[in-house]
C-alpha cells in the first residue's frame, strides 16, 4: 500500500475535497476526504462517481475505487498515512 499524494491533491485543487488521502493497493484505489461543499445524498453520490471516474483518469491502472467522506475514516487515513511516512 502506498500514499497516492497527487491524486489527493488533485482532487483538493479541483474542488471535490477541503483535504484528501488516498492509498493505492494494487488496482484499487482508497479515497477519504473531507467534503468541501457538504451535499445531499443524491449529490453526494454523483460526486463519488466523478471522483472515482477522475482517480481512474489520474492512474489507468486503477480499476476500483472506494470514496468516503465520513469524518472518522478520514481521521483514520489521516493517521495511517502518518504511519506509513514514518516507516511503520
């Protein structure tokens, strides 16, 4: 598993998140982000379409993506990335 720091940043620079951390095991990419722009259901749904649509244009390889914008899985990304930087 590895930090895919371009693709959090492109997804922050294109306005999708406030912040973002995305893994990448293999073929599936893991995105947790912070909405920046709280959205109902129905929109919050096609957001996580064009993420995962923009994500797999970033990195072809990338077949899967899973999106979350629950502030707790954020906070759990957030602390494994930290993780991983520090070699653990």
């Amino acid at each position: 598993m590895q930090i895919a720091q371009k693709i959090s940043d492109d997804l922050v620079r294109s306005g999708y998140a406030k912040q973002a951390v995305t893994f990448v095991a293999g073929d599936t990419a893991y995105v947790a982000l912070q909405q920046a722009h709280p959205a109902t259901t129905n929109e919050g749904l096609k957001d996580k379409q064009a993420i995962s649509h923009r994500v797999r244009r970033m990195n072809p390889q990338i077949r899967t993506v899973y999106v979350s914008a629950n502030p707790d899985v954020y906070t759990r990304f957030q602390s494994f990335a930290k993780d991983l930087a520090a070699g653990r």
